[in-house]
C-alpha cells in the first residue's frame, strides 16, 4: 500500500507540474492565465487516476514509479504540443484517452507474462506482419521520407510501433528455449567458435529485417531500433560479448552498403555530418533546432515565448528542440531525468525477477524505451543521423502514445508478478520437518 500511496502523490505532483507548464505558456503567448486551467488539473488528475486505481486493483505490488514518470512525460509533451498546434493538441489529448484505456486494458488482459511466452511465434508473425505491412499498396504510404504509415479510410498509424513490442516477446520467448544451445561453441569457423550454425538463424532473421526496413522503407530509426533490441537481449541472454560484437559489426557493414548504394540514406549522412551545406532543404531541421537550443541557454526563454514552429515538424521529431529552448538546459535535462528513473526502474524489474522470459521481457521493453529515446534525441543534437522515431510520451502522436502506455502495463505486470513472489516466499508460513524434530527422551521417562 505504501508503494502505491507514493504512486499517487507523484501522480498529483506531477498534475501540478503540467498544469503550471500548461499556465506558464498561456502567459507566455496571450499575456493571459486560460480560463480552463482549473477543469485542465482535474482532467489531467481524473485521468491518471484512473490508471492508479486499476493498478491498485490488479498490480498493487507493482513498480511506483513507471506512471507517475510517463504521466509526467505525457503531459508535458501536450502542454509544448498545444503550444504549437491547438488541432494537434486536441487529437493528443484523444489518444492519450485512449493511451490510459490501453494501459488498463493490458493489465485487465494479461494476467500472467506465463501465456504470452506461450504464443511468442504467434507474435512473431504478428511482428513481421506489422513491420512489413507499410510495404503493401494502396493502404502504405510513404510521409516525411519514410514509408512507415498505414491508412485505412480514416485511421492513420504506423505499425512498426506495435510491432517492436510482438518482437520483444518473441525474442524474449525464443532465447528461454534456445539461450543454452547459443551459449555453446561446437562449430569452428576458422579461428573462430561459434554455435551451430541452424540456431544463429534468428540472429541473421534480425539483421536482414533491419536492413530490410532501412532500404525500402528509408526508416533508419527503426531498423537500428529493432537490431539494438535483439542484441541487448541475445547478450543477457548469453552473457556471449562475442555475439553483440559480431551484430554490430553485421549491421556496420549492411549500412555502409545501403550508404554507398541509396541515395535517401546518403542524404540522411549527409545531412548528419554537414547540415549547413543545405540549410535551406536537407539541413534545415537540424540547423534551425541547433538556433533554437542555444537561445534557450540555461533555464530558456520560458513557455510560449520562443519560436520553436521555425522548426518543421516540431511536435514531433524535434519535441526536445522545443523543450529546450523554452526551458532551457533544466528542462531538457529534467526529461532526460525521468528517462533515466523510467529505464532504470525497468532494469530493476528485471533484475528482481526470477522467471528467465519475463526477466529478458522486461529487459527488451526497458531496451526499446531507452534506446529510441537516445536515438531521437541524439538526432536532435546531432550525436546521431537525423531518424524518424518519436519521443516516447512525450511527442505528437497516436501510435507511439498506444504502443508505449502497452509497453508500460507489461513492464508493471512483470513488476507485480516478481514483488508478489518475493512477498509470498517472505511471508508464507513454513510447516513443520518432523524428520528433524529432536525425539531424544526427556528427563522423567516421558517421550516427546
């Protein structure tokens, strides 16, 4: 009871914090307070506290920290969202609705991480068929250079989102069989030990997937979002550094092809190493991201007093653009803080779990959440080719908002599942070993 009654005060802190954004850029843009700020707080607290609730009624053992972070991330990315695009804020506040349904309705589903290890080749067919289905005519399209969306009549969305989560299943579902054999070094390749050749399969299936996306579907986020997942995965599964090398290397030298053979990933390096030789087209989200990050300088220029819509496509790909320059180094350094709480809150998770699957689960779920922060985010300033992955939380965005909310439910699962275990080994009373109970006569002839 005590976790989840700091669950709820970080819910209500982080309320406040939102809704304190949400005053400070009306102020910023109108001179004005919104005369909704007050129905804002009680939505903002109606709504997660409905996600608290069926937490305490279905994970009352789980991790204290994971809403109240996402919570946070969630809201602050609508107040800069609804700072640049009252069309597009109305649309994120629906899917966050929907975001907080999917959260429950993952909780109210799966019950025990058991079942889904028991479909994971069901997920990977739902996982291939997801990441390929940009790909088919008519219902694929191709937007911002990348060939990641899917419209059917009015629903837009990119299956690639949900599609690293069935993946991270299989993958984790896949190494509790296999991980022993992957240990094993009984083939020679030269100098070389490695194991048999028929189970390094998943590993090549990985790789050439990636490649895969990156070539026609010019989405170089994802594809080196998918081959880090089964890496980190393969490797706690293993504990073989060779494996990870080797992957690396793989994916190094699949890129460097698609580098000197596709003009759209030169355009993406070029564009990375460069951005000021074509500031105008290629360069310019990067170099005008660049401007507005450093006038934000330590506390920024405050909320709704920049101009971050300089920036094309801002509420989304350069959300931390737009962070950074209105709350300056703090405010970027304080999402990357709740980042690092969420991810590090997942590793330990996984650590406190015994079950070998929901051990590796919870490790490729942190995994994604980590990594595609850090890519997007290093795109932003540059440590990485410019990619098209969203913010988790905290950009525009139906899918990613979905995907991740799930993403969070399985990590709370796992979460109740491993503190409920621990609990039940502390507590559970222990009977009675009549083999070792001392029957040795006691003094006065009568027996015990």
């Amino acid at each position: 009871m005590s976790r989840r009654l700091t669950e709820l005060t970080l819910i209500v802190l982080g309320a406040l914090c939102t809704t304190g954004a949400y005053v400070l850029a009306s102020l910023g843009r109108f001179a004005s307070i919104p005369a909704n700020a007050g129905p804002f707080l009680v939505l903002v607290l109606c709504l997660f506290a409905v996600a608290h609730l069926v937490t305490r009624m279905l994970a009352r053992n789980a991790d204290a920290l994971l809403l109240p972070m996402a919570g946070l991330l969630n809201g602050l990315g609508y107040v800069f969202i609804a700072r640049l695009n009252d069309g597009f804020a109305a649309r994120q506040a629906i899917w966050t609705f929907l975001g907080i349904g999917a959260y429950c309705g993952t909780l109210l589903v799966v019950r025990r991480t058991r079942m889904l290890e028991s479909y994971r080749y069901t997920f990977l067919m739902i996982g291939v068929g997801l990441l390929l289905l940009p790909l088919v005519p008519v219902i694929g399209h191709e937007a911002y250079g990348a060939r990641i969306w899917v419209q059917a009549g009015p629903l837009n969305f990119q299956p690639g989102e949900f599609a690293k989560i069935a993946l991270a299943i299989f993958f984790a579902g896949y190494l509790v069989t296999k991980r022993e054999l992957l240990s094993m070094s009984t083939f020679s390749l030269g100098p070389l030990k490695l194991p048999e050749p028929k189970h390094l399969g998943p590993l090549l299936l990985a790789w050439g997937a990636s490649i895969l996306v990156m070539v026609f579907q010019k989405d170089l986020g994802s594809s080196l979002l998918f081959f880090l997942l089964f890496l980190v995965v393969v490797q706690v599964a293993t504990e073989r550094l060779s494996f990870t090398i080797a992957g690396l290397f793989m994916f190094a030298g699949g890129a460097w092809v698609a580098w000197t053979r596709f003009s759209h990933v030169q355009r993406r390096i070029d564009g990375w190493i460069d951005p000021w030789s074509d500031a105008k087209d290629s360069g310019l989200q990067v170099v005008e991201a660049a401007f507005g990050i450093s006038s934000g300088g330590v506390t920024g220029l405050g909320p709704g007093r920049g101009n971050p819509y300089l920036v094309p496509v801002a509420e989304s790909d350069f959300i931390f653009a737009t962070i950074s320059e209105e709350l300056g180094l703090l405010g970027g350094t304080a999402v990357l803080m709740a980042f690092v709480i969420m991810i590090g809150s997942g590793l330990r998770i996984a650590i406190q779990t015994e079950r070998t699957f929901a051990k590796l689960l919870a490790v490729g779920l942190t995994a994604l959440m980590g990594f595609q922060a850090f890519i997007i985010i290093a795109g932003v300033i540059r440590v990485l080719p410019l990619t098209g992955v969203t913010l988790p939380f905290v950009s525009y965005g139906g899918s990613s908002l979905l995907s991740n909310y799930v993403l969070i439910a399985l990590l709370m699962r796992i979460s109740d599942e491993s503190e409920g275990g621990v609990r039940q080994r502390l507590f559970k009373p222990r009977k009675l070993d009549e083999s070792k109970v001392d029957r040795a006569p006691i003094p006065g002839g009568v027996a015990p």
